[in-house]
C-alpha cells in the first residue's frame, strides 16, 4: 500500500518512501540546487504550551514553532515534507517567516536523496537516540 501525500506545498518532485533514518522519508525525484526552496509545511496552529503537552504524550511528532506563542502541528497533515526526518549533516534548512514554514536546500541534492533537515532544539530534550549515522553525528535530539 503506497503512503498518500499532498504534493501541492511541495515545489519540487517527490516520493516517500521508508528512510534508512526513521520509519518514511521524503527523497528528491529530480536534482536540487543549494537555496532552492522545496516547499512549505501547513499544520494545524496551536500555542507552545499545548505543543509541549502533545510532546509530553508522546508518539510521533512534527511540531515547528513559529514565535514564543504560537506552533504548528504538521502530525496530521498530508503534506510530504512533514515526513522529512533530521540529521546532523542535513542538506536541507526549515525556515520560519511570517508564521509560514519553508524549507530550503542549503546545498545541492541528488535525484533519489533524501530530504532532511537539522531538527535542533526538540521537544525530546536529549532524550531521543538520534539514527541519522551522519560523520559527526550528536547521538540525541
């Protein structure tokens, strides 16, 4: 059974697929270059305080918060780059302007590469074994 996505956020071609990382993955399927924006993730919009009570119940999360206020919870929603998984050797950015969340290619990827991001501070507070296997890599979000 294929995993359903909406690719209208979504300014470059992708596919999910499972992710060597953690559980799906999104990966180009066409070549990227450095700064090119890759698409916007929507969500529902929440305050901070209810994001961190959702990261205390645990399960899967895709929470981005947009101000001291307000956050987005992606974990619902069906576009693909909610499934982009982090890395300590990302090549990709999440960028927060004007209550939007962007992600942008901070160098150029390769038809068929996966998609990731350096997901930084975390609701998992250190508590969460990193699997990204990247040179370098920190072992915890």
């Amino acid at each position: 059974m294929a995993l359903q996505f909406d690719a209208r956020n979504t300014d470059v071609a992708v596919t999910l697929r499972r992710s060597r990382i953690d559980g799906y993955g999104v990966f180009a399927q066409q070549a990227i270059h450095a700064g090119q924006r890759l698409g916007q993730l929507t969500g529902e919009s929440i305050t901070v305080a209810e994001a961190r009570r959702r990261a205390q119940a645990g399960g899967r999360l895709m929470l981005v918060e947009l101000s001291p206020a307000r956050a987005i919870d992606a974990s619902r929603s069906q576009d693909a780059l909610r499934f982009t998984n982090h890395s300590c050797a990302p090549n990709a950015r999440i960028q927060v302007e004007d209550g939007e969340v962007q992600f942008l290619a901070i160098r150029d990827i390769a038809d068929g590469e996966e998609l990731t991001v350096d997901y930084g501070l975390t609701h998992h507070e250190g508590r969460l074994a990193c699997q990204c296997g990247a040179p370098g890599c920190r072992h915890w979000l």
